[in-house]
C-alpha cells in the first residue's frame, strides 16, 4: 500500500495542477467566443431593423420606434438598445439602456466596433453600427447585450473541467492500484509488449498477458467515453437530421431499445361504411414524435381508439406504420369506456388540463376519476413492460395523462432510462396545490431519470412545486432532486417540428393554394386571408381571435369586404360539458359577426369545425396573409411554426400570444396579450398592410431559428442526455466493481 500511494498522491497533485492551469485558459477561450456570437448578433439584429428603422426616422415616429426597440430587446440576450444621430444626441432608446453611456463617451468606441463595460451589475457588451439611408450615414444604432450568461456558461464549463479531471484520477489511481498488485515480471513483459508496438486498445484476442485485460477494458472505455463526450459536447455545430438521431442511437445509446408512451396514436383507423380510412390526428404532440420515431424504427405505445383500430393489429396488437413506408410499430392498448370517461375525459382533461393551463376554467377532481386514472397508468406500465426486449430500455413518457407512469415503470424496470415530457404548462405551487392528489402526481413523475418541459419558467414552477409539496433534496443549480433514494434532471426541451416538413414537399405553389382557397372558401380576389388553426379548445382564445377581427372592423370599416378569417377548429373532447358549452359559444359569436358586417357574397368569418389532414392545413398555411395564434396559455404552440415553416416565400405575418412558449423563440412575430382585443385587433392593422420587405425580414429569421432548432434537435438532445447518464451509471457500476475486486485482492 506504501507503494501504491506514492503512485497515486504525485498521480493526484500533478492533475490537480492541470486541472488548476486548464480553467483560466478555458475561461479566455469561452469569453473570446461569446464576445464573437454577440458581435455577430449585432451585425444581425441591425441589418434586420436597419429598413424599418430608417422609415420610422424619417416619418420622426417616436413611438413606433419605441415600440420596434421594445420587440427586439425581447430577446433574453438583449438588453437595450439607443440610436445615436449625427450630431452624437442620443435620440432614442430602451428604458433598460445604461445612464452612463453617452453617444459621446469613449466606452462606445467607434462604428463597427464592440466593447465590454463591467457595470456594478454585470459585465455589458456594447456594439456601434451605422445606419445609412441611400448610402448616407443617419447615425449610429448602439446595441447592449447582457453577458451574465457567459458567467453562467463559464462555471459549466469550469465544473466539467473539475469532474473530468476527478473521473481521470479515479480510473488512473484504479489503474496504478492494479498495476502495483502485478509482478514485476508481468509488468516488465507487458512494457515489452507494448514497446513491440502492440496497444491495449487493440482487440482482446492480441493480448498475451491475463493480467492486462481489466486495465485494457478500462482504457478503451475510458477513451470511447471521451470520444463520445468530445463529439456531443457542442451540439450547435450538429446537423440535426433524422440521421443523426440514428446516429445517436447506435453510437451513444449502442442500438438500444426506445419505446414512446402517449395517449394519442400517431395514425388512427377509421370505418367510412365498406372501407378503412388512416387519419393522422391535429396534434402538436403527434406532429412532433411521429417523425422521431420514423427515424428511431422504435414501438410507439398508446391508447387504441379509432372504430376500426382493432381490425387491422395483428396477434399482439401490433401495426407496422406508416401505411406507405412502414418503419416502427404502433402498440395500441385497448380501454373500457368506464376506464375512457374517468381517466382521459375525467380525470386529465376535466382536472389536470384547465389546472394547468389557468384558463379561468374550473377543474373538477372527482374520486370515481382517480380510481380509472390509476388502473389506466399501471395499466401502460404492464404494457410498457410486455413490450420491453431489455432491462434498460430508453423510455419516452408523453404528458399529463401518465403522471404516475414513471414510477410504476420504475418498479418494475429499475434501470430504464425514463425520460417524461410535459407538453402543457406546469403551473405554480399554489394553483398546483388545487389537486387533491398532488403528491401522487409528484411523487410519480419523479420516478423519471429526466422531467422535460417547454420553458425553463416551466421547470422552476415544477421544482418550486415539488419544494412546496414533497421532501426532497433540491439542487437548483443543476435543476436535481433526489427523491427516495433517485435522483431527477429537470430540463427545458422547447418541441418543434421536423424540417423541412414532409407535408410541403408536394404543395402547390403559393399563388395556387391561395386560388384554391379562395374558390373553397367563397373569397373573391383581392381579399385578404387570416388563418387560425386549433383543436376547438376553450385555451386555444378562439373567442378572443373573432372578437378582435370584430374590433378591427369596428374601427377601420374600410376592411370590410377587403378581409375574411378563416378559421379550422378540429372537434375535441365533445362528451365533456365545457367543451360543449365552447362549441355553441364559438359558433353563435362566429354568425353574429357575419350578420352585422357581412354583405352579400362576403362573411368575415369562415367557420371550419372539422377534421382536416395535415397537407390540407399546409395548404391555407401557404394562402394566408396573416395567422393568429392566441392561445391563453400555452406550452409551445407548433402552428406558429407550422405557419412559418410553410412560408418558403418568405411572406406572410404571425400574430403570436405571449402566453405561449413559442413567443419566447419567434420574436419577430406581432406578439399580443389575447385578453387585449384592442391590441389584438391593432395587430391585425398592421400586419395586413405590412411591407413586402418587412414580412421577409421577419419571415427569414424565424425560419431560420426553426431549422435549426427542429423537432430532431429537440429528441436528440433527450437523448444525448439520456446516453449521458446510462454512461456514467455504467462507469460508476464498473468502478464499484473495480473497487470490489481490488479490496478482495488486498
């Protein structure tokens, strides 16, 4: 033991000074790379308001400049911006712009360049560009980006550091323990080994001594580890396609086993009379996964409930979809009508649909509903189970309706990996606490390995929740807790969709769609077309949407006759009360407004309730001059980036709720407050006559956003953490090995 600690001590201290030598380094390397990305953002951002800006200078609208600045500092990086005119007079700016800086003071420097400004609250960065109209310099437009993040980042980086260099001595000092057990023959004859130029990174069979395999085994995991850490590490620089989520499963996750549970299956089989009709159902949570799952050749688990679903499975209830290139498989679980009532229409979504969403809508928690809630989620979890060829599958549970399944799957599979996703908002402790079965609720989706939500406004709520409610330890500087024994990851994964969608491919062209809609529609030439897209829900504002096209043409007649709304609402949840009460209220709001402002051959408002299929919805996507998304509260809201992504002409405008978690991604769309009908009808003022030019700059930088940041990215950085942690639990399991068998040999 004396020799082996004078291998380890000198082993620790000289890492220990690597490490110490390492994290200045990183730290200047982060900071130049920051400094370059905002550089770069502000080149961005101005050249993106520099045309609108120029024409609100020149028409001297203070407001409207304002109101241009306010939008753009939206962004989270942002954190003022000024215009500085010819004459260094600081002329506009953000309330957030620092009182300190002068369009004259040095710190701004000179046009095109950037500084960074320590302030008592945090380091600034500060870029000057020129504006110029036709060529002549108007003045100087100053950008201040917040650079707290770039601390936050920087400790990230220093702890991976740290932890790299920790899991390093652990398997060295193992190595060095094992190695000093070896005779000094064995040793001498591996070192001969090794200088003839044999590795113990080759295959097994190559090595001649006994006594190096278990070091042989640990180096090449060791090695394979980092080479998958240094590959991942920066996942901005991945192309993100249905390849690399393969990739990642064969690679990171070594070809294992991935299963989806959710409520809603992705294709439906309906009876029309003699014949079988697939419908691919409106849901954001369907036109997210399903596109994973084509690429991950998986077993998507979910409730059966189509009238001919049970025709076309096969023994096992198994379907190979999709129907024209089959590539996974659906499990459909089968569910009495007493189990339907209380645990979907009941219990998830009378109870924790409006509890979620504060809608302003009453939940209703009855007993008779927890009891089918229960037995529907153990229910999965026998299924979840039946379907499992391993041990540790990759499990990916979907919303609200399987909050108690990760426990249950966790009982009976303990090293699953368990990754939930919670699709709607997660409200406050105190609205949360509404729930009389609140602890079950928690205590069932930490049974997860990872808790995914939208936001991170989301997360906090979950983790303050838990707090409120639960005892359990927290670390809200990694977003953990452990709880009986395992320990949780809360992340935000915002959803998206696949790009580029597979329902553009065989569009028509844009001119075309808006012909065809028109002549489906009744919409004669030259009259503007809003779209809104919705399950005819009570949070989607459905109501608030009529009443501001109502408001507008209260207050502009002269677009009467000039616009017509069209709305596609998909029937939902019709056995329940409020849904039902929503419907007629929607339909008799829809027909007032056309009796008042409707003329003959004209209605301002086109009413469709009915199932339409996704290449129908591209369709008016594509003919629309302006989509509404409103939603009262809203996870994320994937028809605004439908719309967008459906835009390759690069026209159109989307007015988009706040309270949606997609306005915290698309800034570049007309972001409202839906209980504002003024607003919201303003809104629509200006987005109808909004220049080509302005619709494109918007249009081009939300596209942008949305390819890169797709539905793949969104799965694949699931699963890299997934892989992440099924690595270092394996690591962990073998060094408890290695520790178990080296004090067996001392």
């Amino acid at each position: 033991m004396r020799l082996t600690l004078r291998f380890v001590l000198p082993l620790a201290a000289v890492l220990a000074l690597i490490a110490y030598g390492l994290v200045p380094l990183v730290d200047v390397l982060t900071l130049k790379w920051f400094i370059r990305d905002l550089e770069m953002r502000s080149r961005v951002i101005t050249n993106t308001m520099s045309e609108s800006l120029v024409e609100l200078i020149h028409a001297n609208s203070t407001s409207k400049i304002t109101k241009l600045f306010n939008r753009a500092i939206q962004d989270e990086r942002l954190f003022a911006l000024g215009f500085c005119g010819r004459e260094n007079d600081l002329r506009f700016k953000t309330q957030t712009f620092p009182a300190n800086l002068k369009c004259e003071t040095r710190e701004l420097g000179t046009e095109g360049e950037s500084t960074v400004l320590e302030q008592h609250s945090g380091s600034l960065h500060v870029a000057i560009h020129p504006i110029e109209s036709e060529g002549v310099r108007i003045g100087n437009l100053v950008l201040v980006h917040d650079m707290s993040f770039v601390e936050r980042r920087s400790n990230d980086t220093r702890k991976y550091v740290f932890y790299l260099f920790i899991a390093l001595a652990a398997i060295i000092s193992l190595i060095t323990v094992i190695i000093a057990q070896l005779s000094m023959r064995g040793l001498v004859a591996g070192m001969r080994t090794l200088l003839r130029g044999d590795s113990l990174l080759n295959p097994l069979p190559q090595i001649k001594l006994p006594e190096l395999l278990p070091l042989a085994k640990d180096l090449r995991s060791l090695v394979r580890d980092l080479e998958q850490d240094r590959r991942i590490k920066d996942e901005g620089k991945i192309n993100w396609a249905p390849q690399t989520l393969k990739n990642i499963l064969h690679e990171d996750l070594a070809g294992d086993e991935v299963l989806i549970v959710s409520n809603r299956e992705p294709y439906i089989h309906v009876r029309k009379g003699e014949n079988i009709e697939v419908q691919v159902p409106a849901s954001g949570l369907v036109t997210a996964l399903e596109p994973i799952m084509r690429a991950c050749s998986g077993t998507w688990i979910a409730h059966g409930g189509g009238s001919a679903d049970r025709e076309v499975v096969d023994g096992n209830d198994h379907i190979r979809v999709p129907p024209e290139n089959p590539s996974y498989q659906i499990r459909r679980v089968w569910l009495s009508k007493e189990q339907e009532a209380g645990y979907y229409y009941g219990f998830a979504n009378e109870g924790l649909w409006p509890l979620c969403h504060i809608a302003h809508t009453r939940p209703t928690f009855r007993s008779s509903d927890w009891k089918q809630y229960v037995e529907v989620n153990e229910k999965f979890a026998n299924v979840v189970v039946e379907e499992s060829k391993t041990d540790d599958p990759v499990i990916l549970v979907q919303d609200y309706h399987f909050a108690l399944l990760p426990k249950l799957i966790r009982e009976k599979l303990p090293d699953a990996t368990i990754i939930t996703f919670w699709h709607i908002p997660w409200p406050n402790p105190e609205a949360f606490g509404i729930c009389p079965w609140r602890e079950e609720i928690l205590s069932g989706l930490l049974g997860s390995s990872i808790v995914g939500f939208h936001t991170k406004f989301h997360c906090n709520n979950f983790i303050a929740t838990v707090d409120r409610f639960l005892e359990a330890r927290i670390d809200r500087e990694n977003s953990t807790i452990s709880y009986g024994g395992k320990l949780t990851a809360v992340r935000s994964y915002p959803i998206s969709i696949e790009w580029p969608p597979r329902w553009i491919k065989e569009q028509k062209s844009v001119s075309e769609c808006r012909a065809d809609v028109r002549t489906l529609n009744n919409i004669k030439e030259g009259c503007f077309i809003g779209i809104g897209v919705d399950r005819l829900d009570y949070t989607k504002g459905i109501i608030e949407r009529f009443l501001a096209v109502e408001r507008l043409l209260e207050l502009h007649p002269e677009w009467i006759g000039k616009f017509t709304f069209i709305q596609i609402a998909a029937p939902t949840r019709s056995s329940i009360e409020q849904y039902q009460n929503f419907d007629g209220h929607v339909r008799s709001l829809a027909a007032r407004i056309n009796q008042r402002f409707g003329r003959e051959n004209y209605q301002p408002i086109c009413l469709r309730v009915e199932h339409h299929e996704p290449d129908q919805v591209f369709e008016y996507y594509r003919a629309a001059d302006v989509c509404m998304v409103t939603s009262l509260h809203d996870g994320m809201n994937l028809v605004a980036k439908e719309f967008v992504a459906a835009r390759d002409d690069e026209k159109g405008v989307l007015i988009l709720s706040q309270f949606t978690g997609a306005a915290r991604e698309l800034p570049e769309a007309l972001v409202v407050n839906p209980y504002n009908i003024d607003q919201c009808a303003l809104a629509l003022q200006v987005a109808l006559p909004m220049p080509v030019g302005e619709q494109r700059d918007r249009m081009r930088s939300m596209r942008g956003l949305i390819q890169e940041f797709n539905v793949y990215r969104w799965a694949g950085r699931m699963l890299i953490d997934a892989a992440r942690m099924r690595r270092r639990q394996r690591l962990m399991g073998r060094i408890r090995l290695s520790e178990s068998s080296l004090q067996e040999g001392i």
